[in-house]
C-alpha cells in the first residue's frame, strides 16, 4: 500500500551557507523517497549569512511558490519581544514554531518560555522541541519537564522531536502517556532510526513498538531531520516503520494524517 507522506522537521538553509541543504535539495529528497508533502523549519538566528535578513521572512519567501512544503518559524531568545516574533510567525502564514532549547541555550520553564507558549497556544501554532542529549546543560531540557509545558497550557499541541533520544526515552513516553486523554503532546519519530548516524537518538523496533502500544499511532508523526538525513537515512526509517508489523490506518496516521490534523491541513 502507498501512503501520502507528510513528513516534519525539515531544516533548510541559504545556499552560501549550506549549498547542500536548500529548499531545491528538499525537494530532491522528496520525489526521490516518494513524499508528498513537507514541513520545514526557518533557519536560527546566526544562521543567516547576513544580520540584516529576517530567518522567517527569508523563508516565507522560498517557500512562496511551494504547494508541497510548509514553514515552521523560529524564535530569538536573545530578545525581549518574543510575543512579537510569535505574532510576526503566524501573520506570514506559518504553522508552526521549532524551538531547540539546547542549542538556543533557554529553559524550557522560563517565564520568557511560557510567554512564547501563550502566544502560540493564542495563535494555534503548533511547537516541534529538540529532546534528548545535544550538548548542553540538561537541566535546562529535562524531558520530564515537558509535562509541566502541557500542564499549563492544555490548549497547546507540541511534539517532542527524537522523542527524548536513546537516554530519555523513558521520560518523553511518560509525557506522551501522561497527556494521552488530551492528545496535545506528540512523539517526533525524527533521526530515532539509524544508529550508525545518530546512536544518540537511536530507537529499537522495541521500543518504537512500546511507543506505538503505550503513546498509540494517533501521537506520533514522522520526520526527516533534513540535511543530516538524506536519501538513505530517510529510506532506512521509512522501511522500518514498514517492517514493525503495524496496521495500515496506523501508518497512515504516523506518515502523515497526524500532522495534517494537527496544522489544520486537508
């Protein structure tokens, strides 16, 4: 059976910084590994070969033209109008926000957080978190912590990509279940399966199956992880997804009828 595949979590950049990671190449990847539609993410701030050009707008501006790709916005902690740059992220159209707590070096319980959380929760804009091990002090991203995100804001649908990677798997699953009777928290099945690239985030078919059994199919969605993976990380995942014997209305939901509902998008 064929799916229509509506990936997530696809990082594109300007061709005088990544030449290799455009919206072209994504494209590329796409029709190379039968998928139909995409979202992709705004580069971060520093990201840019140039200060003076907005991450968002650049990105709002490739991707104009593109009826298979949609954009996801990022934020800048560095300043102080977060709910501005929330504003600014849904009146150029976009789904959603992909925020990396590790790499952009914020709490993820901050009070600059949580105005960032209203603002998208006021906004039905849908967040995508970096989980699991990249580097930076933990304690600011404890995966366990994500439960008080969907606490206080119960309105507000978010996934956590990688979900929580090789050592906090255990946390992001507890999230999910503990959250299940709303349905707002999602596990990105994103770089979990290959272990020669990313053992860090590496899943077993175990655990991808507990994860189905306990999460169930209805919060999980699939990702790319676009530039790291390419063509033959993207076949690996898809085929084992394929191969851990789940029926065709959950693969439907995990490769792509879960985010279509989630964005509002037929």
């Amino acid at each position: 059976m064929s799916y229509r595949i509506f990936a997530n979590h696809a990082h594109v950049f300007q061709e005088t910084v990544r030449p290799h990671a455009t919206v072209v190449r994504l494209l590329q990847l796409m029709d190379n590994c039968g998928i139909e539609q995409a979202v992709c993410y705004a580069p971060f701030s520093g990201q840019m070969d140039t200060e003076e050009t907005s991450c968002n707008g650049w990105l709002a501006k490739e991707i104009e033209q593109q009826d298979r790709l949609f954009g996801f916005g990022t934020l800048d902690f560095n300043k102080s109008n977060l709910k501005e740059q929330v504003r600014q992220i849904y009146e150029l159209g976009f789904k959603g926000i992909k925020l990396h707590p590790a790499y952009q070096k914020f709490n993820i319980l901050s009070p600059e957080a949580f105005e960032a959380y209203q603002a998208a929760e006021e906004h039905k804009l849908f967040l995508s978190f970096h989980t699991g091990i990249h580097w930076h002090r933990i304690k600011d991203y404890d995966v366990v912590l994500f439960d008080e995100i969907a606490h206080h804001f119960p309105k507000l649908g978010y996934s956590l990509e990688h979900v929580g990677g090789y050592s906090f798997f255990p946390e992001a699953l507890a999230v999910i279940v503990n959250n299940s009777r709303v349905g707002n928290v999602y596990g990105g099945l994103t770089s979990v399966f290959t272990k020669h690239i990313s053992r860090f985030w590496h899943l077993t078919d175990e655990r991808l199956i507990e994860l189905v059994a306990q999460g169930g199919a209805k919060q999980l969605i699939f990702g790319l992880d676009f530039p790291y993976n390419l063509e033959k990380e993207t076949n690996i995942g898809l085929e084992r997804l394929k191969n851990l014997n789940l029926s065709d209305e959950e693969l439907e939901l995990i490769l792509g009828g879960n985010l279509r509902r989630v964005l509002g998008i037929e």
